[in-house]
C-alpha cells in the first residue's frame, strides 16, 4: 500500500548572487516523484545541495511546492481541508540529526514527549503519563528518564528521547534526516536496530536521509539519488548498492568506503566540485563532470527511463542512444 | 631512509588537570605507539576517546590545564619533549605539520590564499616574500587547485569546502614535513570530494616519503588508507598492529565490536551486532578495564585491575586480560565467537 506519493515535486526559492547581484532562482528541488510504501524505506542519498533536505521539508509540510503534489493517502496535500491537515501533520513525524539542539534544555522528558499528544489530543494527565511511560519503555530507556532533563542524557539516549517524541502519535511515516551522523560509532548500530525493530513492531513507514551509503543500504528497501534538485537514480536498494547504473550513482557508490582493507574497488574519482544551484548546468546537471558525457548531455534533460529494474536519468540509456553504456 | 621509526611515543600520558587539582582527566594514558617513515597510522576512537589530545600532545600544543606527566617522544632520534619552545616552534611547521578537520577554522578569513601559504616557508626558510609566493604557487597546482595564479590573490570565503581543505593541505605540505598529522581532514566534506582529498593525500605522501597520522572515526578510512592502525578507548590504545591483521582477526573485544557494528553494503538488512551501553566518563573510570562494563566476555578480573599491554605476536599489542599469556592469546577470540 502506497502511504505518500510525490509526483513531480518542486520548490523553487528566489535568491540574489551577492549583494547587488542579479536575482536568480535556485531549483532545490526540481520535478522529482517518488512513492513511500507502507512499512518500508526509502533512502534519500546526496551530496550537500542535492535537495534532499529541501524535499524532506515539502514532505514535512514545512514548505510549500512550488509545482507538483504530495499525496498521503491517496489525497492530495493542497486540497485537504483544516481537519485533514491536522491529521496529515499527525501522521508524518521526523527525527533530526542533532539530539542536541532537538530537545528543549529546560524541559523534562516526560514534557518533551508529551508535547505532541497535549496539543494534538485531549488526553487526561494520567493517561499522557501512561502513554509516555510506554513510549519511554518502546525506545529502551528506563521509566525512571521521565522526570530527568536532556543534559543528563547522551548523544543516544537523546536521540531515543527524540525518536519516542516522533512516535507519540502514532504517526504512519517518519522523516529521518541523518538520524545517526551526530552519535558516537558505538552507539549508531544500538539506534538502527531500534529503528528497524520499531518499523516492523509498528508498521512504519521512514524516509531515511543520510549520507553514509552503506548505512542508508543497509536500512532502505528503495534508495533515489539526487543531484542538484534532481532524481537520478531510483529502485530498489541492494539492485542500486550492488549496480549503480547513473555514472553519478557509479561514482557516489565507489567512494563509499570500504569494510575491509583487501577490499579493492574500482575508484571513479570525479573530477571538479557539485555546481553552484543558482546557474546548473544545461542540459543533464552532471555533464561537467561526467566521465561518459556526450554532445546530447549538454543540450537535452535525460527523463528517467527503466534500466534493469530501476529508473536512470541517463542519455546512456536511452533506446535511441548510439554510445556503450559502462558497466 | 633508515628503518627504525621516525616517530616512537614510549608510556606517553596527558592529563587533565582542575585548578584545585580535585579532578584529573586522563585524556591520554601511557601510549606507546610508533610510525615509520613512508608509513600511514591510523588513530581510531569514539568522540572523547584521546586521539585528538594525542595529536596536540605530539605538537606540545596543549591547553593549559593539561600536563603530559610521563613517558617520552623521540622523533628522529631526538626527544620532542625535552626540547625549550623555541625549539618546539622549529619544528611545527616544519617538520611536524597538522591538517584540522575544518578548514574554515585554521584559514585566516582576512588574509590571501598566497599569504597563509607563503607564511610558513617566509618563517622556516626565510625566504623572500617573492620567492615564498613562487613557491606557493606550486603548492597550489601540486594540490590541484585550478588556476593558482588568481587563487593566490583570492581570500578563503571564496573558495568551496573542498579547495579550503585542499588549501589547508597546501600550507602542511609547504615546508616538507617528515611527519603529517590529519585529525578527521574529511569529514566536513562530502563523498565524492572525501574521495578526491584522499587520493591527493596519498598521492603527496608517495611523492615525498612523508608518514602519516589519519585520526578518524570512521574504519572505512582507515580500511582505505592505512598500514597499521591504532585503536583507542577512554584515552588508552587498546589494541595496535597492522590493519589488515586487525581488521581479519580483532583481539581486543572492542575492535571486535565495533567492526562488526557498522552496516557493509553486501550484507542487507541484517540485524546490527550492536555495543551496549555508553562510553565512560574519563573523570570516573572504572578501578577496571575501561571496557569492562560494556564488554560481552569481561570476566573478575577485568574489573579488579587495567591490563597492561601484551603482544600476541611481534606486531600487535593488546590490552586485554583475555590476551594475557596464561589466558591463551586466541581464548578471548573463541569465546566472543560463541557470544
């Protein structure tokens, strides 16, 4: 079952290059369509200024599309009225990168939990309580954590605090957004055990954003790349992990680090750094930097087409194309 | 070039001490370690485990409340630590260089690119300020700046995280080091920039014969760019020896955890062999192993007494009572298989 469905998704803000500079228009994210299926993952994964956070907040709610919708549901974000607003903000909850700056220093843990249930139900003090005390005992912390402040938590206790904070209204999809990167090493696997315990305890739904690529492989049944504002590459993960198809996706995957020192990989280092967003590059984003552009790269925008069980937006691909796609 | 070690640290200790000396911190605690010339280290730990207090320790650039209270840092034959700060001051720069993890915090956001790379040439070889920017310019193409000329003039907000860093580089390498020490150069920068500063890393340290110290937390770098490998734990090494032997046969039980605690891209979906519990408070160690209270195969003795260092073999050493020779350097192995 379908939960959310973006379908050509866009935000678009205005900015200014320098003070006087002329104004332009960044494309954060651009045209991008994707689905969240009930009970699984999807990882988002990018450099910085791919979109990925920016397509985070339109799923969020905190910010409107410029262009495309989101469905939850099978009803469409624009057109809900007061009442399914409400339930769609209720039903979509995230966890943040930072426990740090997540949770307020000056209010309990019983406090932070039940934030969301004393503005989002009427709910009798006791029955907050009960329902805090069970979230506490969900994520593995103590009952005893309800009546402490954040300071006297660690960086994972934390973000099991904000984990039960995300759950306490029973959400169907979470927005996790480098849940991990923030923790200690020895501490992320204890956090996405809990995750995927929680996921299939409860049914729930994440989109999990991250930029460490054998984590999101490891915890995303679908996997979409983004560059500058744009899906590259989409399907299911191990087919991406295993045999990227984008040369982007190539490179991304062969600079992911290896678990082992014997482990030899073939290195693609790309050459120049991910262009500024306020003047992409024409045509397909990547072609300064793509190893395998042709004169079709610059001048054309590759749609994403089905190669081998995923969708690339690659010219290499295309039915009509003339060149030998790499391995 | 000679075989013994360009660097060799002997008991090193660096505490941490309050003003009312109520409180000590022993953020480093007799490590012994060792890097030959030509050679990459890797120092490996958790947030608070030692290895930048190492690092800072191997420069004398402590804050003030740290003491280094015993042991001793040669370095080509010569004990860092019984040198004046003059002397120190020769050798920063010069013949030790650091790289921080973010560029932006040690590039000087006032001064031209040409400037903070001639600096350390203008103050170690006193050359001339037109020869030093000659000299620049180089550093700038040897580390694949495009366009040196114009960069040279350039200040640091205009130039991406990964030129910064490549720049930061630049200014380590301008004096020709024999030792480059690099805490977590890359983690501020993104994936497919990580892996063009590592190639750049490993590309000047073939050119120049130059050893290398990779502080990280990441044992993916380490798989990828190091010989021997150094890990530490609530500021101790507790286990060092070659990086392949490591990474095939773990002996202390906190290597072993942690590297069967990160997700690999083969194996999908499995459940993570996650470490219980949190890392210590180094103000209140356990009378133990710092270890023991989240270690699967601690037994009595690891929370009676710290074991010392032993040395299953010629090239590893290990502080872990399983490794004691009575204990039988592979039991711990055995037992921890089982659980």
């Amino acid at each position: 079952m379908v939960v959310l469905e973006a379908e050509r998704l866009s935000k678009h803000f205005h900015a200014r290059a320098g003070f006087f500079g002329d104004r332009g228009m960044v494309r954060a994210v651009d045209g991008v369509s994707f689905t969240i299926e009930g009970g699984r993952t999807l990882g988002v994964v990018g450099e910085s200024g791919c979109g990925k956070t920016t397509t985070a907040k339109l799923v969020l709610g905190l910010e409107t599309p410029s262009g495309g919708g989101i469905r939850f549901e099978g009803c469409d974000l624009q057109a809900l009225d007061t009442a399914g607003r409400r339930h769609y903000r209720k039903s979509v909850q995230a966890v943040f990168q930072d426990p740090y700056a997540s949770l307020n220093p000056r209010m309990r843990i019983s406090a932070i939990i039940a934030e969301p249930l004393i503005t989002n139900e009427s709910l009798e003090p006791s029955a907050v309580r009960k329902r805090v005390l069970q979230l506490l005992d969900l994520v593995g912390l103590p009952s005893r954590s309800a009546d402490l402040f954040p300071h006297e938590f660690s960086g994972g206790q934390r973000q099991r605090i904000a984990i039960a904070r995300a759950l306490a209204l029973s959400p169907k999809l979470v927005v996790l957004d480098e849940p991990v990167s923030a923790l200690d090493v020895s501490i992320r696997a204890q956090i996405l055990n809990l995750l995927r315990d929680l996921q299939v305890q409860l049914g729930l739904s994440y989109m999990f954003i991250a930029h460490d690529l054998a984590a999101v492989a490891h915890m995303s049944h679908t996997i979409a790349v983004m560059y500058l504002g744009r899906i590259v590459e989409s399907g299911e993960a191990q087919t991406v992990a295993r045999s990227p198809k984008h040369p982007y996706t190539q490179a991304l995957f062969s600079a992911a680090l290896p678990s082992h020192p014997n482990e030899h990989q073939e290195e693609i280092i790309l050459a120049g750094e991910v262009p500024s967003p306020l003047r992409p590059p024409s045509g397909c984003h990547f072609h300064p930097r793509c190893p395998h552009a042709m004169e079709r790269c610059a001048q054309q925008q590759p749609r994403l087409i089905g190669v081998e069980h995923r969708l690339v937006a690659c010219h290499l691909y295309a039915a009509d194309s003339t060149a030998t796609a790499p391995k | 070039m000679s075989t013994g070690p360009l660097l060799e640290l002997v008991n090193l200790s660096t505490h941490f001490i309050s003003e009312r000396g109520s409180r000590i911190v022993r953020a480093v605690d007799e490590v012994s370690l060792q890097i030959k010339a030509g050679e990459t280290l890797g120092i490996v730990g958790e947030s608070g485990s030692g290895k930048t207090t190492l690092a800072l320790t191997i420069l004398r650039l402590l804050p003030q409340a740290a003491r280094i209270c015993s042991g001793r840092m040669m370095f080509q034959g010569e004990d860092l630590l019984q040198k004046s700060d003059a002397e120190m001051r020769r050798v920063r720069g010069k013949r030790i260089a650091m790289i921080l993890q973010d560029p932006m915090a040690s590039l000087n956001p006032l001064f031209t690119i040409g400037d903070q790379v001639a600096e350390p040439i203008r103050v170690h070889e006193g050359s001339g300020r037109a020869a030093a920017w000659r000299r620049a310019r180089e550093l700038l193409k040897a580390v694949h700046i495009p366009s040196p000329e114009t960069r040279l003039n350039q200040h640091p907000h205009e130039m991406s995280g990964g030129m910064r860093q490549r720049i930061v580089g630049a200014i380590g390498m301008s004096c020709e080091p024999r030792l480059l020490i690099a805490d977590e150069p890359t983690t501020s920068l993104d994936l497919t920039i990580q892996a063009q500063y590592l190639k750049l890393l490993r590309e000047l340290q073939r050119a120049h014969g130059l050893a290398l110290i990779f502080i990280t937390h990441n044992l993916g770098i380490v798989a990828k760019m190091c010989d021997q490998l150094a890990v530490m734990y609530a500021g101790r090494v507790v286990e060092s020896g070659p990086v392949t032997r490591i990474f095939d046969a773990p002996a202390h039980p906190y290597t072993r955890a942690l590297l069967s605690s990160i997700p690999r891209m083969g194996d999908p979906r499995q459940r993570l062999a996650a470490i219980d519990g949190q890392p210590p408070d180094l103000a209140a160690l356990p009378p133990g192993c710092a270890f023991a209270p989240r270690c699967p195969t601690a037994f009595d003795r690891c929370r009676a007494a710290p074991p010392p260092e032993f040395a299953p073999d010629d090239s590893r050493r290990v502080r872990c009572w399983l490794a004691a020779p009575g204990a039988g350097p592979l039991d711990g192995q055995v037992r921890g298989g089982a659980g």
